[in-house]
C-alpha cells in the first residue's frame, strides 16, 4: 500500500495574491510570505502552504462547489476575536442561534451541542430554553470574511496557531469517506470513528432536521458527517446542503486542494487500475510534477510529488 498523502497546500484565485496574503499574515501571525514554484504562497507553521495565483476579475464563490472554507487552529479565540472587533479590514459574521433571529460571534456563546453533532434542531433549541440550559463560554469556533469573498474559520483554544483544515460538501458523506480511504489511504478524521461504511451501505440520506448555530439563519444539516486526514491537516465535510449538485472549483475563489505524494508515477498508475478521473495528466510544477484527479463531488485533488 502506498503511504497516505501529506497535505500539501490550498489553491487560491485572487485578483491581489500579494494583498491578500498581506491580510492572512496579520491575522494570523503564525504565518509567513514566501513563494513556492512561482506562486506567491502563504507559509504555515506546519509545513503546509495556500497558494495563489492571480487572476483579472474577482473569482467566482457559485455555483457551490465541494470545497466550502477553510481555516486556522488558534491559541486563544476570545483573544483573537477582540484583537480582529478593533480592525476595520476584518469582517466578522454572525452565527444566527435560531431561524427567528439571534446570533453569536463564537460558538460557546449559545446553547452548547449534543454528542458528536456541532448544533441543536428546533427541538433541542426549545428543550434547552425550558431548562435554562446556558452556554459554557471558552473555545469554540467563528468566522470571518477573508479577501476574494473568502470564508474564513478560526477556533481554538488549540496548543499552537496553525493552518488546520479545508471544509467541504460531499453528495454522499459516507461514500465520499470509503473513496478517500480506498483511493487515497487517508485515515477517518480523529473523533469521527464509527462503523466503516462499505458501498453497500454508504448512501445515507441526508439528516431532515436543520440546526444551529449556523452561518445562514435559515440553519444547516449536520448528519451524517465524516472527515479524513492529511498530515495534519483534516478535510472535513457535510452533506450538500442545496438541491443543486455541486460544481467543479477550477477557476472559482478556491481552485483545488494539493497533496503530497513521494512517486508520482506509482500514484498514477493506482488511481489508473481504479478508475479514478484524471482532470489533467502529469505535468510540470516548478522543479516537480503534478497530477490533478477528481474527488467524488467534483472537488479537484492535486498530487504533487515531494521527495
């Protein structure tokens, strides 16, 4: 078996890759400016990049595609959301508590979730009210507006600032988790163990209950949800939460999503004999080679080789 992929980078569209990476610097400190393979890039702690490439006209975020946002572990979100309330360049965004109205900035500051579910349905809402159930304060997560109409995730309390996870949509959650493991060897998310899901199996409907608190006031569908790994970095996602399928990314504000392989060539030859689509054949990355293949919701994966 070939040894899973490393996280490599995110690939950003961006009418002002220098600006923009200017923006992500400060806040997110952690970070540094730098180049890889003639794009501008945005350097992470963890030895992962978002790269950029610069584009005329403001990258389009519709229709929505697999890739959702992405976002940073902080060391303390309370801390980091007063130092972005007295910056005029940071939009932050409400997370509406119910369908009637209401929202937070951070996540604890509403009724706190129930088991492995990141929001509570109508009815859990009215059952915390009626027993006064409070919320617990502290870490959580939050967003804010991010250059290019980026959406942009900040949580802690974590350890160390860091560039942590890409979020996606997937047509079918569980399906989408076997092809990951099957394809790419990635392992399930830490905390998102359950029964393996085989393809006799995985089309699980999508949950009927909306929760909250959520980004849209109208609230989102959280189950069933699953999540793999890179390296350190996770992808993450939901069910698809419109009626429409989703949409390749290429060209939109986030492009694809890079990772690192050491044999590009015995990579290739894999995801051959399994029927994988290739978008684009090997070809030249600066001093390497790259492959770019489709994941099961159109997201596009780039391999890039590392030794």
């Amino acid at each position: 078996m070939l040894t899973t992929p490393g996280f490599h980078h995110l690939h950003l569209n961006s009418v002002d890759p220098d600006a923009a990476i200017d923006w992500y610097v400060r806040q997110f400190p952690s970070c540094t400016k730098g180049e890889w393979a003639g794009y501008p890039a945005l350097l992470s702690p963890n030895n992962v990049m978002v790269l950029f490439n610069k584009v005329d006209t403001p990258p389009p975020t519709e229709p929505q595609s697999a890739i959702w946002h992405f976002g940073w572990h902080v060391t303390d979100v309370r801390a980091s959301l007063a130092t972005y309330q007295a910056r005029n360049e940071v939009q932050l965004l409400p997370l509406y508590t119910t369908d009637e109205g209401g929202s937070v900035l951070v996540n604890s500051d509403t009724w706190p979730s129930i088991g492995n579910v990141l929001g509570l349905t109508r009815e859990q809402i009215a059952d915390a009210r009626a027993r006064n159930v409070q919320p617990k304060g502290g870490g959580g997560f939050a967003y804010m507006a991010g250059p290019d109409n980026a959406l942009v995730e900040y949580a802690g309390n974590y350890p160390a600032e860091r560039f942590n996870h890409v979020h996606l949509w997937q047509e079918e959650p569980l399906c989408a988790l076997l092809w990951y493991h099957q394809h790419l060897n990635a392992p399930v998310r830490a905390g998102f163990a359950g029964p393996s899901p085989t393809e006799a199996d995985c089309k699980v409907p999508r949950g009927a209950d909306r929760t909250w608190p959520a980004l849209n006031r109208e609230g989102m569908f959280r189950t069933p949800r699953a999540g793999v790994e890179f390296g350190n970095v996770v992808l993450t996602w939901y069910a698809n939460q419109g009626a429409a399928p989703l949409a390749s990314p290429r060209g939109q504000l986030q492009d694809h999503i890079a990772l690192s392989v050491a044999d590009l060539d015995a990579w290739v030859a894999k995801l051959h004999d399994e029927d994988v689509t290739l978008l684009e054949p090997p070809y030249r990355l600066g001093e390497t080679r790259a492959v770019m293949i489709e994941g099961p919701s159109k997201e596009a994966l780039e391999l890039v080789e590392t030794r």
